[in-house]
C-alpha cells in the first residue's frame, strides 16, 4: 500500500496544526456550573483524520464546537495554524448531524450557500459545486429541493456544503448518526474517498466505536462526567480501507480495546440507579 | 355493499348546489310563512335591492375595500418592522413587545369614537382602526417566524463567517415567510373588521356605512345585500392572500401538495 505509507509520511511530517492545551469548559446551569470538558490537552496534524468517541454528555459536540469558534473555553488555549482560535476560522467546513439544508433553494443553491456568505466568484465556485454533487451521484438533483430526496442524500447535499469552498479544516458532528446502517456504510466510504484525495485534516465527532475505527487515524476516547479525553489509540489499517477491515482480527481488537475503556468508566452498566 | 345506489353528487355534493339549495329552501319558507320584510327579506327581494343600484353597492364596496387593504398593508410594513426590532434588540423587545400586549388586551373597538376625534370621519379614522386591530397578530407571528431557527442553522451560519446581514437576509427572513403568510391571513380579516368599525361610528361611505343608513330605513333587504358583498370582499381578500402565498413560499410543507 504504497499510498498509505505516503500518506501517514505527509501527516507525521507536519508540525502540530491544531493544538488544544488544558482546554476547560463548564456551563452555567440552573443547578449550578456544569464541567462539560476538564483539562483536555490534544495535538492535531494537518491532513489528519481524527475521531472524537464517546458517550453522550462526554464534551465531543463541545470540543468540537470550542476548535470551530462557535464558542469560547473556559481556560485553555486552542490555536489553529499557530494562530489563537476566537471565532470560526477561515478555510473551515461543518457538517451536523442534522443536515441543516434550507428547504426554499434547490440542491445547487444550498450548496452554494457558503460561496454566497463569503462573497466568492459565483461562476467559479458554481462548477466545483456541481463537480461535487455528481461526485456524490446527485447529478439529476441539482434543482431538486431538499424534500424531494432521501435522508442519505440530504446529508450528502450538506457535505457538498461544507466543501464547496474547498476548507483544509472539515468539521463532522455525529454526521450520520440520523442515517440507516447501510446509507452510513456508503456515506463512509465516499468520505474517505474525499479524504484521501483532498488531504483535508476532519475531526469526526461520532458515537459509533466501529464507524470511528474504519474511518480514523487516531480515536479519542472519551468519557463523561467530566468531559475529559482518556485514551488516544491509532488505527493502524492502510488505506483505503474497505468494509471488510471490520473483520480484520485487529479490527476486533481495537474494539475490545474501546469497550474495555467505556466498561471502566460504567457506560455499558445496565442499572440505572 | 348498500351504497352504491347513492350517486355520486349526493354522497359529496358540489358548494354551489348546497349554497343554492339553502336559497330555495329561504325562498319557500319567506312565501309559505310571509315574514314581515323588514325582520326577514326573502332572496328575491335581496336580489332586486342589488340590481336597483348596482353602482351605490360598487362604489361603497370599493371604499370598504381600499380602506381595509391600506391599513393592512400599514399593520404588515410597521408590524414586520417592528417584529425585526423586538428581535434584534431587547431594548425594544421591553419596551414595544410589552406596550403592543398590553394595547391588544384592551378592547380595539372601544378607541374608535377617539379616532374619529382625532383623525375626523374620513377615511383617515377607518384606515387606523384596520391598521390597529390587524397589527398584533402580523407583530407576533412575525417574531415567532424570525425566531424559529434551529440552533445548527445559525452555528452553520457562523462557520461560514458571513455578515449578521446575510444572515438574515438568506435564512432568517425566508425562514420567517409561512409563519409572516399565517400571521396575514389572520390580519386581513381583522382589517375588515376594524375599518366596519370605524364606519359604524361615523361615516359617509363604505358597506358598514350603508348597513346603518339601510337600518335606519327600516329597509331589511339593502342591510341583506351589504352583508353578503362584506362576506363575498373578506373571501376575495383572504384568498388574495392565499394566491401571494403559493408563489411566494411554494416550498413550505404546507403549499407542497398543491404546488405538485
């Protein structure tokens, strides 16, 4: 896998590109301050493909929204580049996990919705828009609207969004967690496949242990109350990497590995006292 | 299996066949238990009041008709300004938000002798009653609408780094239209309502203006002809809407089955 091997080359090579450094946040709350993230330390490389997993209430959403400037830690730096984050940086692409599509444009239209808030060329960037949607087989939907397609396809309409003006940061928070098991599947592979041509650096925010190891370089594990990182693992599977790695033995260890963490922390517990 | 035999047009009978059915059905009654003609006119003599003086009916329709039409179209301009004001400052979410409830807990009708003292008995006085009565309901949907977006929409917005402008002017105002069209659907109907008002307390045109004058007349059948052109102009003006609406915001769940 010659491809691989250059490809961990580019990322190892690159000094830190997002760093976190003893990121805290809490939030004011009507029982008091609420410690969503404690002292969250992280180095990210550039084209890096990077997974924040975890249960809910363990600070990924949060994490994620501190690195995209939607919101300001507590204590804590985070830079991007070298630069201290304060607000969302250029060059920087989101995807929720609802698709946010607005149902009065067409197809086209909501992809091209960052072109017209950055006040880019239309023409230009109205091409790479279409070039990315019959990347994503929307070709025939370009002036569908929104309702008219399936949720598969709603979400791949809003990574066409997000990429649209070409970012080197992709931001993904739970992407396909509204989606069924095979659609998310499809929707695995086509983001792999824009990864590695595009060597964006994506930090993947998801709840699923298996779709954070087919997809990831490095997995976050995280826990809850606190919202703190407790283990970092690499994923070490060449690329590009097909479904079937899920059946690799390796596979099955790094999953054990990711349960055997939840276990410690009580997620999988069944009595809710 | 004992349906069949009903026909179809009886099953689901057409508006106009019901509508026409219920004016024979008054006819009969008028001749079978001759009512006085001022209690109760009969569909005859309704009709024979409108073709006396087609044009009295169409000038006067015409004034109800522009007087309510100004003043809402007043109550959405003003109402929508303020809507964006309540929603972009809190200063005046305090201060005009909480003096617009209050002025809509009072009974409206009350104020309209006091328009006419201040704006006199022309048009003035009638076109701020639709206005004021109307107003309210195009303010709070106008906010609800303004304020219904998903807390992704605007983070989504922000990480697209552009203006608070293009905010509003790209999501917030198009996102605010079907609850705006429900709000004026409301409005225009009120608007009729408020300047009948104003021509109750006092004036020389308008269909609220002849209700009183046929009243006083003890003349029953030109009191019969205003109401149904009054209803007839509040369906015009609310289907009016209606049609803006479906080619405004064809892509709201709620035009989607008509626009396909």
């Amino acid at each position: 896998m010659a491809m691989a091997s250059s490809r961990s080359e580019i990322a190892s090579d690159r000094s830190p590109h997002i760093r976190i450094q003893n990121v805290t946040k809490t939030y004011a709350s009507s029982s008091g301050d609420v410690l969503a993230l404690t002292d969250v330390s992280l180095d990210i490389k550039n084209g890096e493909f990077i997974s924040l997993l975890g249960p809910s209430g363990c600070g990924k959403s949060t994490l994620l929204k501190l690195v995209a400037g939607l919101d300001v830690a507590t204590a804590g730096t985070l830079s991007l580049a070298g630069e201290t984050i304060t607000g969302p940086p250029a060059g920087l692409g989101m995807v929720f996990q609802k698709d946010v599509l607005l149902d009065w444009r067409t197809v086209l239209q909501n992809v091209m919705l960052p072109v017209e808030f950055q006040d880019l060329d239309q023409a230009e960037y109205r091409e790479r828009a279409r070039h990315l949607l019959k990347l994503f087989g929307l070709a025939d939907f370009l002036d569908k609207h929104p309702w008219e397609l399936s949720g598969g396809m709603r979400q791949r309409v809003a990574i066409g969004r997000a990429l649209v003006t070409n970012p080197s940061l992709l931001l993904m928070d739970e992407p396909f967690g509204a989606l069924d098991a095979l659609t998310r599947d499809e929707l695995n592979l086509e983001l792999q496949d824009i990864w590695l041509r595009s060597g964006k650096t994506i930090i993947f925010v998801t709840h699923s242990i298996a779709e954070a190891i087919l997809l990831s370089d490095r997995v976050c594990v995280m826990a809850a109350r606190p919202g703190r990182i407790i283990e970092v693992l690499d994923i070490d599977f060449p690329r590009p990497r097909t479904l079937a790695v899920r059946e690799d033995p390796q596979f099955s260890a790094y999953t054990r590995r990711v349960r055997q963490i939840f276990e410690s922390q009580g997620v999988f517990q069944h009595d809710k006292a | 299996m004992t349906r069949p035999s009903v026909p179809e047009w009886l099953r689901q009978p057409p508006v106009w066949l019901v509508l026409t059915g219920l004016l024979v059905i008054w006819q009969a009654a008028c001749w079978l238990f001759e009512p006085p003609i001022f209690l109760l006119p009969d569909p005859i003599s309704i009709g024979k009041a409108l073709i006396d003086s087609p044009y009295t009916y169409l000038i006067n329709s015409y004034y109800t008709a522009a007087n309510t039409l100004i003043g809402f179209a007043l109550s959405v301009l003003i109402g929508f300004a303020l809507a964006l004001g309540i929603v972009y400052s809190r200063f005046l979410e305090a201060t005009i938000y909480t003096t617009l409830v209050a002025i809509n807990s009072m009974p409206k009708v009350a104020l309209a002798p006091l328009f006419v003292v201040w704006m006199g008995t022309g048009h003035t006085s009638k076109i701020a009653m639709a206005f004021l009565i109307a107003i309210f309901a195009i303010v709070i949907d106008a906010v609800l609408g303004l304020r219904s977006l998903e807390a992704e929409i605007i983070d989504l917005s922000r990480s697209m780094r552009g203006s608070a402008f293009k905010l509003l002017w790209k999501i917030r105002l198009p996102n605010a239209l079907p609850s705006l069209f429900a709000g004026m659907k409301v409005a225009i109907g009120l608007s009729l309502v408020g300047d009948l008002v104003g021509e109750f307390v006092s004036a020389q045109h308008g269909l609220g203006y002849l209700i009183l004058a046929a009243q006083g007349a003890f003349d029953t059948p030109r009191v019969f002809v205003s109401i149904l052109l009054l209803s007839i102009l509040g369906t015009l003006l609310f289907r009016m809407i209606e049609f803006v609406e479906r080619r405004t915001i064809p892509w709201h769940v709620s035009q989607r089955a008509a626009a396909h």
